[in-house]
C-alpha cells in the first residue's frame, strides 16, 4: 500500500491545514520531510517548499497540488543576474533564504529560514567571515539594521509581506485605545519591523500568541500573511487577534500562489491524479544546493 504524507504551511488555508499530516513553517516542513519514509509527499506550499522536500529525501515521490504556487522572491530574481552578483563578492559567504528555487540554493552556502537566520548569520560572523544575503531585501535590511551588519543584499520582496507599511499603522494605531501589541515577520518593511513589539518567523509568531500572558483585552496586530491567523484563533480564541493593515481600511493580505493549494487540488495530488511531480530537477543542482541546505539542517539540529 502506498504511504502517503501531506504537509500543509501554515499559509494554506483552513480546510487544507486539516487534511495535512503536518502543519509548519519552512524549516519545520523541511525536517519532517527529511525524515519521512512516505512513498508520496504531498507538498501543500509552494514550489521552492516541495523542491527542497526532494532534494532532502529524493527516495519519495513529491507532489506540488499546483505547479503555478511560487513565490516573488524566486519569480523576481533572475538567475544569471544573481550568479554575477555571487561572482562579485568572492571573498563573501552567500546566504540564501530558503525562499529562493534550487537553482538559486545552488549559488549559495547556507540557507537560512526565517527561524534561524539570526543565529546563523551571526556563527558566520563569529569566524570573521562577510556575508552577502539573498533574496529577501528586507530581511536583510532588518538583520543590517538590528545587528549592525553591512550586508550586501540582492533586490526581491515577498510581495505579501511588502504591502504592510508604517503609515497604516500609524492610523490603525491612532484608533485603538486599548493596550495594542504588533508583532511581524522580517519579510516586512524595516519601517514597520521598527515599530514591533516582536520581530520573528511564521512558528515564532504562533508561539508568541500561544504565550501571551498581558492584559485580556489588548489587540494584537499581526504584519504577516492571513493564513496564519486561522493557527492563532485556535490557540486563543480569547484574545483580540487581527492583521496589520496593508493601507487605510484594508485588513487582508493573502499569498496568491499559497491559495492555489485548494482542497480539491490536494485531493488529486493525494491520489496522484493531479499536481506536478518534482522530477525536473538536474542532479547537479540538488548536489550543490544540497551542501547550502544541510548545513542549515545540521546547524538547526544542534
């Protein structure tokens, strides 16, 4: 009988969360599948999530419900720009988000998830060592800033973190009385990430949720994409939880490419009727991609 793993990020929305067999952030997805011994994955993400399943467990079977779930940090960087930018800085460790493609990994040293950049790129600078960082400007532009780093950066944005900005807040913020709390993810603005009260990555978002312990009726604002909302309310229900506005009077703020993963298409992928197989994969580029991401994993597992 084939064996059968899905995995749904916390992005996907509430029904497909429910038919996963693992619901996580990035690093924790890409653990679980490392360790997996399915014959099938089901990658309920996008497709730099189920190409980094492949490569780190190349024996199953992995399936993207939709092949059109990316993301604008692969879809705005150009591969052969981003080698020459690479090539420019010999003498530096290129960091890698792991929102970036396996071609793009492949280019790097480390890659890093949200989780854990801040610690990795800090051992890195314990050996004096410098430090280039790609994709995701403004996370780089938050750790230049938070740590005092000097960072070379590569230009691309998630385009669902981007759209939070200060002066929505400022006039969001301007209408609560109550106590308010905002909390982000570092793919936002630095404008906005410098008006947080907690700056960290989609599980420790949740977690500081889950922990939240100050007055009942604060309003928490969360700069991050919608899906995750769904996790929070579940874990408390009896706080006041809402997203950071994108501008005046808009509250929502959904990741196109994540909604692609609908219940249906995840049914056809569980049953391999529908969705792309990731086999398109040169074994070249899993070779040296490979060597950037399980240094991460090696990192994180200390």
């Amino acid at each position: 009988m084939t064996k059968v793993l899905t995995l749904a990020h916390y992005y996907t929305i509430p029904e497909v969360q429910q038919m996963a067999d693992r619901v996580g952030d990035s690093l924790d997805l890409a653990l679980f599948a490392k360790e997996s011994d399915a014959d099938v994955i089901v990658l309920a993400g996008v497709r730099f999530m189920a190409e980094t399943a492949k490569m780190i467990n190349p024996k199953s079977k992995v399936i993207l419900p939709d092949l059109s779930s990316t993301c604008s940090l692969v879809t705005m960087t150009d591969i052969n720009e981003l080698k020459k930018w690479r090539e420019s800085y010999p003498d530096y460790v290129h960091v890698a988000y792991i929102n970036s493609s396996a071609e793009h990994k492949a280019l790097a040293d480390w890659t890093v998830t949200s989780r854990n950049v801040d610690d990795i790129i800090s051992h890195i600078h314990s050996q004096g060592k410098k430090v280039i960082y790609s994709p995701d400007r403004n996370m780089g532009a938050y750790l230049n800033f938070q740590y005092g780093y000097d960072m070379p950066l590569w230009s691309a944005v998630c385009e669902v973190h981007d759209k939070f900005n200060k002066q929505a807040l400022d006039e969001l913020f301007a209408t609560i009385t109550n106590q308010k709390y905002l909390i982000a993810h570092p793919e936002s603005p630095l404008p906005v990430l410098k008006q947080s009260d907690y700056i960290g990555s989609t599980a420790g978002l949740l977690h500081w949720v889950k922990n939240y312990s100050g007055v009942s009726d604060a309003v928490i604002l969360v700069a991050t994409e919608d899906g995750i909302l769904y996790n929070m309310k579940n874990a408390r229900p009896d706080l006041d939880i809402r997203q950071a506005p994108i501008y005046t009077g808009c509250k929502c703020n959904s990741c196109p490419y994540m909604k692609l993963n609908t219940v249906e298409a995840v049914k056809k992928a569980q049953n391999q009727t529908g969705g792309v197989v990731i086999d398109y994969l040169s074994q070249d580029t899993m070779d040296r991609a490979l060597v950037a991401i399980n240094r991460m994993i090696d990192f994180s597992s200390r």
